[in-house]
C-alpha cells in the first residue's frame, strides 16, 4: 500500500473586510444576544493571544507571513487539481520513485479510501513548514496553557455568581405563583364542593371523601380551611337521628332503589364523619391546628350531641376543659355549659357521660386542674318535682282503679248478663294497652327514666365535690405546724376549692342527709383554717384564704337552712370564725361579695341573736368600715343598721357616757382583740366610729352613718331596711365610685368659679342634693373627638403592626439570600 503525503494545515479563510460604518445591529439581534446571554459567555473566555500565535507562528514568520500562506494556499489549490488527475500527493519536483527491497519500483500515491495510510498519515507531522518545539518549550507552553484555563474558569464562576442572584430570585418568583396559583385552586375547589354538597347533600356525598382528602394536605392554611370547611358541611347535612349500618344479613336481602340508595348515603356520610373525625383528634394534639381542631370539636358536639361518634367528640372537649389556653379552656367550657342547659338536644343522656367524665378528670389529676373545670357544674339543672309528679301519677291511677271497681260493682249487682260484663272488662283492659304503646311510642322521656339519669348526675356530682373536700383536708392535716415566728412549709394549692363550695352552696337541698354530719364537720375545720378545729389562734397553720373561709360558712348556713327538719347542729361556731375573719379581712386581697353574702346570711336573715353577740359584731363591723373602701363599708354599715333595727337594747351603744353604755353586761371593758364575741365586752363601749363616718368623702356612707347616729333608744317598731349588704355593696363598686370621682371634681370646679364671680351662697345644712347642669351638644361633640381619637390611635396601632410585619418579612428574605448565596 501507498503511503498518505504529510498535509499542511493552513489558517482559515479570512472573512470579507466591512467598514465599521456599514455593520448595522437591529434590535432582534441585541434581544437575542440578551436572551442567550450564558451561551455567548464562550466567547469572552476565548484565548486570543493563543489563536493569533497559532495562526502567524510559521517557518519565515516576517511582517507579511499572512500574505505568504495565503498565496500558498492558492498554489495548493492549483495543485489539488493535478493530484486529482494523477493520483499523486506531492509536487512533480518531489514525486521521485522509490524501489523496495524487492526491487520493485512505485510512485508516491494512496487510494483516498485506505485506512491503513489514513492512520499513518495522521502519525506524520502535517505542516513541513511548522517549527518543532523543543521540551522545555512544550513544558513552558503547557504550564501556560494550565494558568490560562485557571484564570479562565475564575472568570466563568464570577459570571456565573454575578448572574446566580437574578436567576435564583426569577426561580422563587416562579416557585411564588406556582405555590399561589395552587393554593388560590385548593380553595376554589374547597368552596365548590361545599356549594355543591349544601345545595344537594345526596346526590353529591361522594364529595366529601374528597374534600377530607384536601385537608390532609401539607400546606397549613389549606388544612385549616379544609377543616372549617367541613365543619360547616357536617353541621348542616348530619341527620337528627343515630345512623345505624345494615347487618350482613340486611345486606343479602333484596331492597328498592330508594332503599339502597339511603343505605349509600348514610354508609358515605358516616365513613366519611368518622374519617373527619379522627383527622380532628390527630391535630387536637398538635400546637398549630389545636385551636382550630378544639373549635371544630366544639361546634360539631354543640350541634349534633345526638349523632354518632359523640364519645369522641365528649371525651376530647372535656380532655381540654382544663387547658392552659384561655381560648381553648372557654370554648371547651361554654360548649359544656350549652350541653347542660339544653338537654332536650340529647334527652340528658350527653349529661351523665358528660358529668362521669369531669368526676374521672378531677380523680386523674388529683384535684389540681384549672377552676373553670368544676364551675361548669353550676349550669346543671335538675327537676325537684320528679319524685313528687311520680307519687301524683300513682295515685290518681290508684284512685281510678278504686273507683272503677266500685262502679263495676255497682253495676254488677243492676246488670244480670254476664256477657256485657266480660265485655266491658275487655274494653278497659284494651283500653290500658293502647295507653301504654302509645306512652311507648311518645317522644317525651319516661319519668323513670329521667330520674335515673338525675340520679346518676347527682352521686356524680357530689362525689366530685367531695373528692375535692377530702385533697382539702388532707392537705391541712399533712401541712406541718409552724412554730411561733417561723415560717410554714409549702403546700400544695387548692384551686378547686371555691367552684366546690359554690357548688356545694347551690345544691346544699339535694344532699343526701347521711352525708349532712360529715359534711358540716369538714366545713367548721375548712372555716377555722387550720387542722384543729378547736384551736383558732394566731399560731395555725393558715392555708386557706379568707374568702374560702367565709364561703364555708355560707355553705354551712345554707345546708342548715335547708334541712332544718331534719339537723340539729350547733352554728356557734361559725359566727366565731365569722367574728375573727372580719378582722382579717383585706380589701384589695380578698373578695368583697363573698363578705357581703356571709354578713346578709349569718346576720341578717337570721332571726334573733344575743345580745352580747350582736353588740360585738356591730362594733367590729363599725370598725372594719373605717379601714376599707367605700363599698365594703357601706356593705358593713347596711349590716350595723340592720342589726341595731332587730336589736333595740343594742342601741345603748349609741349613748355617750363616760364608762361606755348603759348596759354593759357582765363584762365592763371592751377588750376589742377577743376571739370570742361572747367575750369581748362590747357593751360597755360606744360607736365613737359613726362620728368618724358622718365625715366620710362618699355622701352615701356620710349620710348613712349620721341616720344610724340619730337612731333612738325607745322601744319602737322601726321598719327594717329593704337593702341588703350584698345590693349595697353592688350600687357601691367601683363604678359608682369613679362617677362619684369625676362628679366631685365638677363641683369643686364649679365652686371654684362661683368664688371667683361673687359671693358663695351657704347651702342648707343637712343638705346632700347637688344640681348640676350639662349642655348636651357639647358633650356629644366632646365625646365624639375623643372617640375619633381613640379610634385613630387604634387605627395607628394597627398600621405599625402590619410595618413591622412586612419589615420582618423583608429582614428574613434577605436573610435566606444570603444563605442560598453561601450554600452555593
């Protein structure tokens, strides 16, 4: 075979010189190179120095090499056309013979298709007239070419990382409105389903696993709207009645279309609601959707208590009763109260299980829950003429049969056919038939069985309460006595005490009487305060507040008053502890209703006291006025009235005489320190308070105390007062005291101004009434200014608010730009 002639590889052909006058760039080719920006970074990265070296690096390389190749190149296109012709690879001058070893002589020529000669030729150096590098320079040319792509990829990165922010800000802007426009579809989809399922609930039902399937998305917003959606889906195509599924033997037998297509409906809507369900309960326990899964709990069990599943429904609503959030512990608390007050939804049977699960809540949780957990029982309802309607009910059916029989008699010895007999007992005997189905029949709930339920309430209930008297005591008897001036170790806290007693209070006519005993033991230790009944002094263990204390005995008072037939128990001890928490009491730390209350019940619904007695109370209570507000004292004073008015020998207090009253007793000095009002002497002092009160800053309780001054010691019916301390220290709160307030301060301003425009006419003595003029119109302008204002500042409030969102939401989108920019 021929060997292939070495070929010269020549530059390329230059392109047609244009003025720079003449190149025109339309705006289709600036938006393309724009548009294809990454790919023309090739060329800002093209070694040119490396190209124009390559290009002019030849043999005779002078000033004009180009000009030479390319008339070489032309020779050499000259010359193709001979070797076309001939065959031959290289000029005639060098187209010598050559003779092998053979002795055979051949010219320089290859067929164009011998791979053989094609690989040699690719072998021999192409361009005779290239210069050949040496080592060093070929070393020195490839460490070069190393630095240049180096510095070439340096250059890349840079444009790459100054092109990456535009990029990864196009690519969120893109991930925005995808995420966006999916999300505006969900809810689109959300909306048409529930429109369609409201407007025709069984032709549509198999919609419902699907939206279902929506609300288990992973986008929180669409969970919630998926669930709130549901939640109103439920509450209007849910049935008024338990949903039972056919049996397997139901299902064999042959029904109408009608009939199959209800048993689809309520098998779909129940699948589905459990489904739902469940869903609910899975999210109660997570802290994002706990608010919205409680709140759908609540509605769905305040809507439907009668339908299937309501053991769900009840045991987590009442699981939350007790929650530490606000919100959550309301919702929890009002759908409870609902249930209570509105059985006819479920016919009482909600309440049991309801009642059953608070009591094993309290027992779990050892008592220590929130309050509102027990308060609720305060709603419970319960019909005291049950028992009473039933003994009515039995006997008029025992005075009927009587008077049947009598009449059957009667009329047996005037009838003479036994046949007319027969058949009018067989009338009345159908007739008692057809009353009892029709009772079966009737919607109304059997007397039993509502007393059943009640009774079942009730033991509930007053296990609950005595659950919590029981923790009550042992904490008491387990808290060490503390040792005079030293401080008492810490106990553990009560916070469902007060619902307990006020329970207690307002069923106190529904305890059973085996429990009366016990009950008021425990009360007169709980009032004491401490876990010897006997010992009241200074030196207990206090570890109950004063409002406690004094709801005890409220409590005590009240069962005792409702059983009086059937109790006989001494209350002296607890007008003791009444005596000593008076002078414990602290306005700003303990409630002042409650004090009220115990004062209108203990004092003055009380029919008569002893003397001794009511003098102390009255004098302690007339201290107590000069030391708290306005309406704690006017609540005191009411009481003193009202005590002085039943107790005309009390009155003697009032006198001025040097050794104090009249009637001193067997005591003749006051000792106002005593623990025992039977013991403190008050007889033998005067009410030098009331002198103090009559000069009191409130008009009211000025007015009063001089009324109680002026009251006489004759022997004369006076008519008791209509208010109570309870009503007097309602119209005293702290309402009435802040229009007294601004009320004063008008007077004196306009007191001010009278002594300025002239002489001040002296008003008559005794006189309390203050006239006072306003003009309406000014006041309604003055009082629309200040609500603008207020409405502004709201306005303005809010509007920060939402600058200090969106502020924050910019702070985190740069924060995540920087990030992606490290991570890259």
């Amino acid at each position: 075979m021929g060997k292939k002639k070495d070929r010269i590889v020549l530059p390329p052909e230059l392109p047609p010189e244009i003025p720079d006058e003449e190149v025109e760039v339309s705006d289709d080719d600036l938006q393309f190179v724009k548009e294809n920006r990454a790919y023309a970074s090739l060329l800002s990265t093209l070694d040119t120095r490396s190209i124009t070296k390559h290009v002019t690096r030849v043999a005779d390389a002078k000033d004009d090499a180009l000009e030479k190749l390319y008339e070489k190149r032309m020779q050499k296109n000259a010359l193709k056309k001979e070797k076309e012709e001939t065959g031959l690879q290289v000029d005639r001058v060098d187209a010598l013979p050559i003779k092998t070893l053979d002795g055979k002589i051949h010219y320089r020529t290859v067929l164009e298709n011998d791979p053989s000669e094609e690989r040699t030729g690719e072998n021999v150096k192409k361009d005779k007239g290239m210069v050949k590098l040496t080592k060093a320079e070929k070393r020195a040319k490839l460490k070069k070419m190393r630095k240049d792509a180096k510095q070439q990829g340096k250059e890349v990165a840079k444009a790459e990382v100054e092109e990456t922010p535009q990029a990864a800000v196009l690519a969120e802007v893109k991930e925005d409105l995808t995420a966006e426009e999916a999300f505006e579809s969900k809810k689109h989809k959300l909306a048409e389903l529930g429109n369609a399922l409201l407007t025709d609930p069984e032709s549509n039902i198999k919609f419902l696993k699907e939206m279902v399937q929506i609300s288990k998305d992973n986008d929180d917003t669409i969970v919630k709207l998926g669930l709130l959606s549901l939640l109103a889906v439920f509450k209007d195509i849910v049935p008024g009645y338990r949903i039972r599924l056919p049996t397997e033997k139901e299902l064999d037998m042959k029904v109408s279309k009608t009939v199959r297509k209800m048993r689809y409906y309520e098998s779909t809507l129940l699948s589905a609601y459990k489904a739902y369900l469940q869903r609910l309960v899975a999210l109660e326990k997570k802290p994002l959707f706990q608010h919205v899964a409680v709140r759908c709990i609540c509605s769905l069990l305040d809507a439907n208590p009668h339908f299937n599943f309501r053991e769900s429904l009840l045991d987590a609503t009442v699981r939350n009763i007790s929650s530490p959030n606000d919100a959550i512990r309301k919702l929890c608390c009002s759908t409870i109260n609902s249930l209570f007050a509105n059985e006819g939804k479920h016919g009482g049977e909600v309440t049991v299980e309801a009642v059953r699960l608070i009591a094993d809540h309290v027992k779990a949780h050892n008592c220590q829950m929130h309050p509102d957990s027990v308060d609720v029982f305060l709603s419970l309802s319960f019909d005291e003429d049950l028992v009473m309607a039933k003994r009515i009910e039995d006997d008029q059916k025992f005075k009927n049969k009587k008077s049947k029989k009598r009449k059957n008699l009667e009329a047996s010895n005037q009838l003479e056919n036994d046949r007319k007999k027969s058949k009018k007992e067989m009338i009345s005997k159908t007739r008692e038939e057809v009353e009892a189905d029709y009772k079966a029949a009737s919607l109304a709930p059997d007397v039993m069985e509502k007393k059943q339920m009640q009774t079942e309430t009730l033991s509930a209930v007053f296990e609950t309460y005595f659950r919590i008297l029981k923790k009550t005591m042992q904490s008491i008897g387990a808290r060490p006595e503390a040792n005079a001036g030293a401080l008492s170790a810490a106990v553990e806290p009560l916070p469902l005490l007060a619902p307990c007693l006020k329970g207690l209070a307002k069923f106190s006519h529904l305890i059973d009487l085996d429990f009366m005993g016990d009950l008021m033991n425990h009360l007169r230790v709980l009032a004491s305060g401490s876990s010897n009944s006997g010992n009241t002094s200074d030196k207990c263990s206090k570890c109950l507040t004063v409002s406690e204390r004094l709801q005890c005995c409220i409590v005590a008072f009240k069962v005792m008053r409702n059983n009086l037939d059937a109790l006989n128990v001494d209350l002296q001890d607890f007008f003791l502890h009444l005596y000593n928490l008076v002078l414990e009491y602290r306005p700003g730390r303990d409630q002042g209703e409650v004090l009220a209350e115990a004062l209108k019940i203990m004092l003055c619904d009380d029919k008569q006291h002893d003397m001794q007695k009511t003098a102390a109370f009255i004098k302690r209570l007339a201290t107590l006025s000069l030391c708290v507000g306005s309406a704690d004292s006017m609540a005191a004073l009411v009481t003193v009235k009202h005590l002085l008015q039943k107790n005309v020998k009390c009155r003697n207090l009032l006198e001025n005489d040097i050794g104090g009253g009249s009637v001193s007793g067997t005591i003749h000095k006051y000792l106002p320190y005593s623990t025992d009002p039977n013991l403190s002497g008050a007889l033998a002092s005067v009410l030098w308070e009331l002198n103090l009160l009559s000069s009191h800053y409130h008009p009211a309780i000025s007015t009063l105390a001089s009324g109680i001054s002026s009251m006489s010691t004759a022997n004369n019916q006076v008519l008791l007062s209509k208010s109570s301390p309870q009503q007097a220290f309602k119209e005293m709160s702290l309402d009435q005291e802040l229009c007294f307030t601004q009320q004063s301060d008008s007077i004196k301003l306009n007191n001010k101004k009278r002594r300025a425009n002239g002489p001040a006419i002296s008003p008559s003595i005794g006189s309390t009434t203050v006239t006072n003029s306003f003009d309406d119109n000014e006041l309604k302008r003055k009082l629309c200014s200040h609500f603008m204002v207020l409405h502004d500042i709201k306005e303005n409030e809010r509007l920060r608010k939402e600058l200090d969102r969106t502020t924050l939401s910019l702070q985190l989108y740069e924060q995540y730009k920087k990030r992606s920019k490290q991570s890259r």
